[in-house]
C-alpha cells in the first residue's frame, strides 16, 4: 500500500524539530501542517497541540520528525527518532532531508502489539531486501510518496462541488482530498504562532514570517456593527410602514404587484435584511451569497450615481423632457397615417367597407384622446423626469425600472388598441371554430372536455351556416388590424424585456465570485492536477500538487444569485398559438416564487 504525505512546501527548509499534523482515516495518507523547531520540551508541545485540537476541531498529533542537518546537530536525528516513545502513535513518520539533495528521505516506524518499534524504510533497504527474495507485497507497503502543495492556497480555496456544510445530514464519505482541503482550511488556529511572539514553541508554517493581516480590514469589521444595527432599524420600520392597511386596499396592492419599481424595491428590501443580518455567515455558501449580494449592490449604487450625475449636468432632463412630447406627437402622427392606410386598401386587399370604417374611427378616437392626454400633461413632464431621476441614488436597476413602467404608462394607447383587436379577434376565432363544429354535426362537452356528435334541426344549422359565412368574412378585416397592432404591442413588450433582463442580470450575476475567479483562481477549486517535482534515486517520489480553478460557467451557474425571474413562463410554441388564437400577451414579469 502507498503512503501518500501532504507536505506543505514552506517547511522544506524548516529546522529540525516535530511535524504536527493530521492522519486521515480511512486513507492510508497524512497532512503535514507545521513543523515544531527544536529546542522545545515535550510536555509544552503536548498542551499546545491539544489547546489547537480544541480551538480548530481538528485531530491534530505529532506525525513524526523532520531532520535537516546542520553544523553542531550531528545527534539531532536519533533524538528525535526517540520521541516517538513519548508521542505514541500508531506510524511514526521519520522524515529527513540532505543538504545538496531536492528529495527527502522517509522511515516508517510502526508500533507493534508488545510496544516496541520496527523499522520500514522506503530507501535502499527496502530496494536490498527485495533483491535478496523479500516479499513484493512487503516492498509494495513501503513505497512512500511526498505531495507538496502551497498551503495558503489550499487554506484559502473552496473545493467544488461544495460538499454539505451541514455536519448532521453527511450521508456520503468524504474523499482523500477533501478532507485533506478541510483539514488545512479548520486548522487556521495552528498558524497563528509566528516568529514574533513570545512563547517557547517556534514553528515553521505559511504565516510563520508574519500574519497576513489589514488595518483598513479591521476598521471595516468594527465600523460594520454598528451600520448593520442602523440599517436593521430602518428596514423593520420601512417594513412596518409597508405592512400598514392602507396599502393593502385594491388600487395601491394591484400597482405594488405589477409596477416593476415596486417589485424591485421589494427585492432590494430583501437583499438588505440579507446584508444588516448580525449573524456571520455559517458556512462558504452563505459567504458567497452575502459577498456577492455587497459587491452588486454597491456596483448597482455607483452606476445609478454615474447615471444620475449624467442626467443632471449640462441640463439634460429639461431637453429630455422638451424632446418627449415631440416624440410622442411623432407617434401619433404615424399611428393616425397607418390607421388612415388601414381603413383604404392597404396592399391592395379588398376590406369590409364598413367594419373597416368603424375600427379605424374607433382607433382614431382613442389617438386623439391620448394626444389631448399628453399635452395636459406637457407641464408636468419635467417635473417628473426631475424627481425620477433622483431614483438612479438607489441604483441603476431602480431607473431602469422606473424606464419600464414609465414605457408603459406612455405606451398605454397601444395596449388599448392591442386589447381590442385581439379580443375582436379571439371572439371571431372561437364563434368560427364553435360553428365549424356546427356544421360537421359536432359539439364540444363541456363536462367531459372533447368533442361529441350531435344532432342539430333545420332552424339551428341554417342560422349556424349563415353566421359562420358572415364571421368568415369579416375575419381578413379583424385579422389585419390584429396583426398591425400585434406587432406595435410586440416591440414594447421586447424593449421592455430588455430592461427586465438587464435588471435581472445586475440582480442575479456574481460579481464577487466571477472577481476571485479572474484574481485569485485557485479560491474557487474545481480539483487539482499533479506533476512530478523531483524522482532522485534513493528518495521517495515527489509530486506538486496545483489547483485547478472553477471554469467561469460554473462560477456563474453556482453563484447566482436567485431572484424573481424575468423571463417568460411560455414556451415559443406556446407563444406562437397564443398569437394565432389570439390570447393576450402580458409583458414580461416578475414571478412571484424565486428561481436559481
């Protein structure tokens, strides 16, 4: 069987002394994490292990000794191959290195059932005995191979798929290396001790020259207190606010449900009471989800302060606002010449006269009581874009937002005009279908949802007959004007979606996560790779151990946000049969249940 070590590779050059780590059960592998540096006394190493065992979580143990000779140390070596009567341990690990030599030595000591120590080396022994006849199992059970790896990555990085944090619903066993990457990342404790404090103990580890630390770090945890208290004091009094009856009367509870402004306030809410929770989060996950809720929140803030400067300076609402009503006469001028186009012969199609005449006038109707609507509302244009525009503090999403529902109250003509047709339509649709069925002798059962036979007199198939020649007739009329207004409606509904889905993309995107994976891949570890390091004859096999980084579609695809989706609950085909019959088509809305 292999021994595999996990060696880190700032102890290569550490002094001699005791390696505490950890052995992984059920794999024949340990985990090297510091090296204790002689001189130390061994009562002191035994409480300071167990203080670390306690604060980390981790069965940490003295795994064995590391040698590397220097002047005036020649007895150093047996020493420390003498303390494994003192830290008794199933192996003990003997590992040495020569000064001149990449590789490093190893001898297994194993206690046997009366206590004493017997003796396997990986080296040239094991190589003689096998040539003198030696067992190959016996030659197998020796072989020994190092496994360096860089431990302040590991420390750092979250292996994926990320395994259940809860520690109650572990169904399945944990592999070598995750519990390897467990192990370095819960002994963060072992690594406090540096070279600058005061005690007895002196040990060799990726913090051993000094902790990594920042002051601005620091302040921000301090300062962070107090903050999230103030702000869990605002949000339980806009909650408060919110929950009063007057905003659950019909009108106010039926714009809060369909304004895409308010939709996004709520979810903002949500994300707050997120962000001013004072429990730290319990595990990676969370971590994750609250730093990437920060990063988009404080993104979302400075576009939608970009965006506000923008508006503000060298007066562009009040050009804004000059150019709207322009605009909007513009609109209405066109519709007016394409109902005028519609009610003659447009591309030479032969209309119903009459109904053609009573739509259009219908039509223009509506046009000009919206033209007369938005000249009342001329004056107040300005003041409106003014105050709206200070929405772009809270964010970009809450103008986009605001952009949509503001297209859609200027666009309400033309959701009339679709209403209309399509429901004109869709009637023409059914009665044509219900008397189709009619005259093949046929009924739709109400009950038992399909279609039966029935017998029908003279009186009912001749009125049957009639109407369903007058209806067919009448359709190209409805059905072109149903088409016209089906494409407006169209356009709006994808400019609108456009805005959703920008919303919905800086809501949902892990900008954290996708910023670790382009600066410091190797926090987010999808596995590792291995190359050979050094094969020296007389020493063991050593492999470096490099992370793999998370591919970036994965990244996004396991830390998105969830938020209420956007997109359209209807398939294509779906879509396409709902046009054909005519059934409404709402734009593209908030669910009211989150998806990932």
């Amino acid at each position: 069987m292999v021994l595999k070590i996990f060696f880190p590779q700032c102890c290569n050059r550490a002094d001699s002394g005791l390696l505490v780590g950890r052995w992984i059960a059920g794999h024949d592998s340990a985990v090297v994490l510091a090296v204790i540096h002689y001189p130390f006394i061994p009562g002191q190493v035994k409480q300071y292990i167990q203080q670390m065992q306690a604060q980390s979580g981790v069965e940490l143990s003295v795994l064995g000794s590391w040698s590397l000779p220097k002047e005036g140390q020649e007895g150093l070596e047996s020493f420390l191959r003498d303390l494994s009567t003192i830290f008794p341990q199933e192996r003990w690990l003997q590992i040495s290195r020569q000064m001149g030599k990449t590789g490093f030595t190893c001898e297994v000591l194993s206690r046997d059932q009366t206590g004493g120590s017997a003796r396997r080396s990986n080296e040239a022994e094991a190589k003689k005995e096998s040539k003198d006849g030696g067992d190959g199992e016996e030659e197998a059970e020796e072989k020994v191979i190092f496994v360096h790896y860089e431990q302040r990555k590991v420390m750092l990085s979250q292996l994926h798929p990320i395994a259940n944090e809860n520690p109650e619903n572990k169904s399945e066993p944990s592999t070598e290396l995750r519990e390897m990457f467990q192990t370095v990342a819960h002994s963060q404790p072992l690594f406090f001790l540096d070279k600058y404090d005061d005690g007895l103990l002196k040990s060799t580890h990726w913090q051993s020259e000094g902790r990594e630390a920042s002051i601005i770090v620091e302040l921000m945890k301090q300062a962070s207190v107090p903050l999230c208290i103030f702000i869990s004091w605002l949000l339980s009094v806009w909650t408060w606010t919110c929950n009063i009856w007057i905003f659950s009367v019909f009108p106010l509870c039926f714009l809060s449900s369909i304004l895409s402004t308010f939709i996004q306030l709520s979810y903002r809410t949500e994300h707050m009471r997120t962000l001013s929770s004072p429990k730290s989060a319990e595990g990676h996950t969370q971590f994750m989800r609250k730093a990437n809720i920060l990063v988009s929140v404080l993104v979302d803030v400075a576009l939608g302060v970009f965006l506000m400067s923008w508006l503000y300076r060298d007066d562009h609402i009040s050009m804004l606002a000059d150019a709207l009503v322009p605009a909007a006469d513009h609109v209405a001028q066109q519709l007016e010449e394409l109902l005028q186009w519609l009610m003659g012969a447009p591309a030479g199609l032969k209309m119903n006269r009459a109904l053609d005449q009573v739509l259009g006038r219908f039509f223009l109707y509506h046009i000009h009581l919206w033209i007369s609507y938005i000249h009342l509302m001329a004056p107040f244009i300005e003041g409106i874009l003014w105050y709206g525009g200070l929405s772009a503090c809270f964010g970009l999403t809450f103008a986009l937002s605001l952009l949509s529902d503001m297209v859609a109250l200027f666009t309400f003509h033309i959701y009339c005009f679709y209403v209309y047709g399509a429901r004109l339509y869709c009637l023409k649709i059914y009665g044509l279908s219900s008397l189709w069925r009619l005259f093949r002798g046929k009924k739709w059962n109400v009950l038992r949802q399909r279609v039966d036979s029935c017998s029908y007199d003279l009186d009912q198939l001749f009125i049957g007959t009639l109407l369903l020649t007058i209806l067919l007739f009448l359709l190209p009329t409805t059905a072109l004007y149903y088409l016209v207004f089906t494409l407006l409606r169209l356009v709006i509904v994808l400019f609108q979606g456009i805005l959703h889905l920008s919303v919905d993309f800086i809501n949902s995107f892990p900008l954290f996560a996708a910023g670790l994976r382009v600066c410091r891949s190797y926090r987010l570890a999808e596995g590792v790779k291995f190359r050979v390091l050094c094969e020296e004859p007389g020493t063991a096999l050593h492999l470096l151990m490099e992370i793999n980084p998370l591919k970036f579609s994965s990244v996004v695809r396991t830390y998105r946000t969830p938020t209420y989706s956007c997109y359209p609950k209807d398939s294509w085909a779906a879509l396409v049969k709902k046009l054909f019959i005519g059934e409404l088509i709402y734009p593209w809305r908030h669910k009211t249940t989150k998806t990932d």
